[in-house]
C-alpha cells in the first residue's frame, strides 16, 4: 500500500487549496479514503471521508462547509479541496486507508504542509 500527497502549500487566511493523494498496491475502489491533520502540538485528528463508491462524505465540524473530499476510482486519487482557510487549519495532512488483507492494516501517507498566514 502507497499512499502519497501532494498539493500543500502557505496560503493567507481566506484562501484556498487542493490537495491529492495518489494510492496504489490495493484495489483502491473497495475502500472508504479518509484525510487527517495534525497540528504541532497536537493529536492527529479526523478531517473527512469518502465512502468507497463517493455516495457518502463525512466531515469534522471545524472543517464542515469549507473542505470538499472527492475521489476517481479510475485514476486511484482522492482530494481534498479547502475553500475559506483559517489559521487554525495549519497542519500536515494526511490520506489515510485501512485495507484489508489477511487482517486490517491501518496505512498514512507521508504528509504534506498546509500553513495558513492571517
């Protein structure tokens, strides 16, 4: 399993940014995708989900109505689009999916940079 970022970036609050995550080594169409941050400082927390189809999201309530998680199974990418960004959304982001094979295994990206300067 691969998971790899990219997109991240220094924005001034109110901006916006997309970020991609590529994955590859499982069979990326049968598994929800999910985006998590962690600020410096602080636990990495839940961002969004998107279920393995696209028919259900999910978000964090500090980020609901500002960030949008879409994928295409065909080019195994998920995104994660942030609109109206606050200082306090500064963190490394990270794709994460939990695959199946001969048990669960928990897999993360390695993180992209997203600061947001006020």
């Amino acid at each position: 399993v691969q998971l790899v970022e990219s997109g991240g970036g220094r924005v001034q609050t109110g901006g916006s940014l997309s970020l991609s995550c590529a994955a590859s080594g499982f069979a990326f169409s049968s598994y929800s995708m999910n985006w998590f941050r962690q600020a410096p400082g602080k636990e990495r927390e839940f961002v969004a989900t998107i279920s393995r189809n696209a028919s259900s999201t999910n978000y964090a309530d500090s980020v609901k109505g500002r960030f949008t998680i879409s994928r295409d199974n065909a080019k195994n990418t998920v995104w994660l689009q942030m609109n109206s960004l606050k200082p306090e959304d500064t963190a490394v982001y990270y794709c994460q999916a939990s695959v199946y094979d001969k048990g669960w295994s928990v897999n993360w990206g390695q993180g992209t940079q997203v600061t947001v300067s006020s």
